[in-house]
C-alpha cells in the first residue's frame, strides 16, 4: 500500500490513502502481459500533475465504458460497474 501511496504522490502529485485490494485483470498485449490490480483508494489532497497522463476527470461510474480504454482496463471497469449496481440493489 505504501507503494502505491508513494507512486500517486510521485506520477499524480496527489495523497490517497490505499484501503483495500479488490481485484485484478490479467491481459495479452503483443510482446508482453499486464497484470492490472484494482485498489479501492480515497483521495486525500494535491492538485494533479498530468506529467504522463494527458488528462484527469473526475465521472460518474456509469461512465467508464464511454472513454477508450485499454484492454485490462475494460474489464475492470466492468467488474466495477456491475459491483455498484448489485451494491445500489442491496440498499
């Protein structure tokens, strides 16, 4: 957790504080596999630093699948949003 923390201070300029593990993807790009981990976080502070990013925007979950996505990317933004709709179900 310490490492991620360190790693959204250092690319985005931004504290978190990392609360837990939730899943993860695993994809084949040519040449080599991404194994994408999907970490709940809270944003504490910080202005974002778009060093290597281009952009950030803040959205609502409903829009995830509406930006150009990488592969891994995809498909935890689905496992998220269909966590939210059985979450938004159970209330």
């Amino acid at each position: 957790k310490k490492t991620l923390q360190r790693a959204f201070d250092e690319v985005l300029g931004i504290k978190t504080n990392i609360k837990e593990y939730i899943t993860h993807s695993i994809c084949e790009y040519p040449g080599h596999i991404v194994d994408l981990k999907l970490y709940e976080c809270d944003y504490i502070s910080g202005d974002f630093q778009l060093n290597i990013h281009s952009e950030y925007k803040w959205i609502n979950i409903e829009e995830l699948l509406d930006y150009d996505l990488a592969d891994a990317d995809v498909i935890l933004a689905k496992f998220l949003i269909k966590k939210y709709i059985e979450e938004s179900r159970e209330k």
